[in-house]
C-alpha cells in the first residue's frame, strides 16, 4: 500500500489567493455590471521588454535548424546568461562570485520551495512576519514546520514581527535559528534594509552558525541609493547566505519564467556527527537530479535583459510601475490612511480604518469600491489589520481604482 506524504495533509485548504480568488467570483455572479479593478495580486501586465522579445524569438528560429538546434541543456544554466549575471548584477557592485555558484532556475518560487530538499527536517526557521507564504508552507511540506496553533502559528517556526512600531524592520531574535528566510525589499510591506541592518543579520547568522535565505526579488525596484541590492554586498555573508533572484518582476517574467540562485562555495551546513558539506555541492547534486534546466528560449530572453537595449527598457518598465505606486500612495495618503511602502517596492502596506479587520477591510473595497486587494492576515499574524495593494496594473486602472477607494473612506 502506498502512504501519502502526511506533511501535505497539514497545509491548510484555503490558500490566500484561492480564496481571494474565490470571493471575487462569488461577487462577480452577484454583481454581474461591476467592472472590478485588481490591485491585489502581483502579477505584471507591461509587455516584455522588446530586447528579450527579440532575443527570444531568435532563440525559437535556433531550434528550428540543426546547426543551431540546443536539445538538454545545462542544469545549471546556461555559461552566457551566468557570465551576463556575474558581470551586471554581481561584479558592479563589488561582489566577486564564480560561475559555478550560480544556479539558473525557472523561477524564484522554485527555488524558494525545493532548498529545503537539502536541509534536515529538524532544522528550525524564522521568518519574518508577515511573509510570503510560500516560505512556511514548503516548510509545512517537509515536516519542518511542526503543527499549527488556533492563532495561527506553527510550533516551530520562530515568528519574527514587523510592525508598525519597528517601521517593519525584523528585530535580531534572542534565540538561535538555523534557517532564516529574509525578503527585502519586503513582499507585502514594501520595507527595506539598510547596510547596517542586513550585516546585523550576517553577524547573527555568523554567531550563531545560521543559514539565511535571502528573497531578492525586488531588488531592481530599489530608489535609495543606500540600500544594498544584494545580501553579498556585506561582508561575511557568503559564508552564512543563500541568495535568490527573479527576471518576473524585474523584466515582466511571470508567464516565461526565469530566475536565479546563489550558492557560494563557503556556504555549508552540517551533518549530525559535525561534518561540514558544501551546499553549493550539494544543490548541483540535487539539481542534476530533479532539474533538467530553464528553457534556452527564456534564458535568451534573460541574458537580452543585460544589453544596453535591454537595461533601458527595463528601468522604463520598473519606473511605471513605481510611478503608480507614487500616485497611489499620495492619494491614499490624502485620506488619512496610514499607507506604507511604494518607494523601494512595488507594493503599498495599508492599514485598515477603525480597527477593522484584514478580510472585513478586503470585503469593503470589493463590494463598496469593487476594488480587490490582498488582505494582510494570509500573510501572517502580523498582518491582521492590513492589506496590500500592488503597482503592477496599469495607469489607468491604478488611478482610477485608487480613486473609487478614496471615494468610498
């Protein structure tokens, strides 16, 4: 008889967007003329840079002749997209990496999700909250995680709040954590990390013999030129850091998926009896396993996002989106609403009036403004009275679904 994997069985039924999916149909049936406006879910609607657009169809005719026709490809990734890497995100900003420590991937979720393949279900985590969910429920997965509690909290996740009172600013834990899962610039709060604040988190993790996994997704999204866009930027953290990185909302890769991770060579992590294995060695192992490799064609795409043509058209897509942020939060602000976010991240972090609910502020927007948003409590306890709104729609439908929540406060 075959037994399921009974981890599987704890991860709650209702995902956060199924069931944001799910009430905006329910509204949709009972308000058939309502011409709703999504600012919930961050998914891109620019089209693709036309340098990666180019890139990619010229990638397609390869196929179709022998002479240029590429069949598997490296589980690692391609050698041209990784040295396009190396030089532009790494190398201009100080930061020395090897070829070999940089692993191509179909997406950040991805890897976010199977780096726990390589670690031992019994290591603890922290994360920050609120967070993405993705990273406790691939936890939940392995058994990792534990069980979850009536507030819901799981028994051995360390839960680290980002509040209004720390400017959302993940405070140093007092205890120890092996593995801590970091995003900045902050999905669904929108803060970022200073120099001085992310080497406190290298140190600790450094004392304390922790692995951190850092979530740079949005890194090309920051403004302030103060802010570090990598985790190796600071000293000692390729000792201690798992990096990852995504061509989704830099260069609008949702639906071609393209991504990255970092594994330097000093990283390592132990056995029981106190050996120390390489976990870049580890991740290649795994990797030429279960991963045959992102497609030539969206890696043609990715490596299109490096030229000059490329570079530009990305910063004209990544500074409209940030202009809708702009204006969102400006108008926003006008009504007294305490909005975060939207200056180093595509995303606003708005409280709820009255000390209203996430879900009960959710459903005000989408029956009264028929705006939908992402209510803050699916991210954790500590998003209880928020929800986020995202940039990533068009002008259009950001004005004007900003101005029907203004009109309805």
């Amino acid at each position: 008889m075959a037994l399921v994997n009974e981890h599987l069985l704890r991860l709650l039924d209702n995902y956060l967007f199924t069931d944001i999916t799910r009430k905006v149909n329910s509204f949709k049936v009972t308000h058939p003329k309502a011409e709703v406006i999504h600012l919930g879910i961050g998914d891109v609607t620019r089209p693709i840079p036309a340098a990666c657009r180019e890139a990619m169809c010229k990638a397609v005719n390869d196929l179709g002749k022998a002479e240029t026709f590429h069949g598997y490809g490296p589980e690692q990734g391609y050698d041209f997209l990784i040295e396009a890497i190396m030089k532009h995100d790494y190398a201009s900003r100080g930061v020395s990496l090897s070829a070999s420590e940089i692993f191509i991937s179909d997406g950040a979720k991805t890897d976010t999700g199977n780096l726990g393949d390589i670690l031992r279900h019994d290591n603890s985590i922290g994360v920050t909250d609120p967070i993405y969910p993705a990273y406790i429920d691939s936890n939940v997965s392995s058994g990792r995680a534990g069980y979850i509690d009536e507030w819901g909290k799981w028994s051995n996740v360390v839960y680290i709040p980002c509040r209004m009172e720390n400017n959302f600013i993940p405070p140093i834990p007092e205890q120890r954590i092996d593995i801590i899962y970091l995003c900045f610039p902050n999905n669904p709060t929108g803060a970022v990390l200073t120099k001085n604040e992310l080497k406190n988190w290298v140190n600790y993790a450094i004392k304390n013999d922790a692995l951190i996994i850092f979530d740079a997704a949005y890194e090309a999204y920051i403004r302030q030129p103060d802010i570090p866009h990598s985790i190796y930027e600071i000293k000692g953290a390729k000792k201690v850091a798992i990096e990852i990185r995504s061509f989704s909302k830099t260069a609008g890769f949702t639906g071609v998926r393209c991504g990255y991770t970092v594994i330097p060579k000093e990283v390592t992590a132990a056995t029981l009896n106190g050996e120390r294995i390489s976990l870049n060695k580890l991740w290649l192992r795994r990797q030429t396993t279960k991963f045959n490799g992102a497609s030539y064609i969206s890696q043609r795409g990715a490596e299109a996002v490096y030229t000059p043509q490329g570079q530009e058209e990305v910063k004209t897509m990544i500074d409209y989106y940030m202009e809708n942020a702009r204006l969102m939060k400006k108008a926003l602000g006008g009504t007294g609403l305490k909005v975060f976010g939207g200056e180093n991240a595509p995303y606003l972090w708005v409280k709820a009036p009255d000390g209203m609910s996430s879900w009960k502020f959710f459903d005000k927007l989408l029956y009264d403004a028929q705006v939908v948003s992402t209510p803050g409590i699916g991210f954790g306890p500590s998003g209880e009275g928020y929800v986020r709104l995202t940039a990533f729609n068009d002008r259009r439908q950001c004005e004007e679904g900003i101005k029907r929540i203004c009109h309805y406060l």
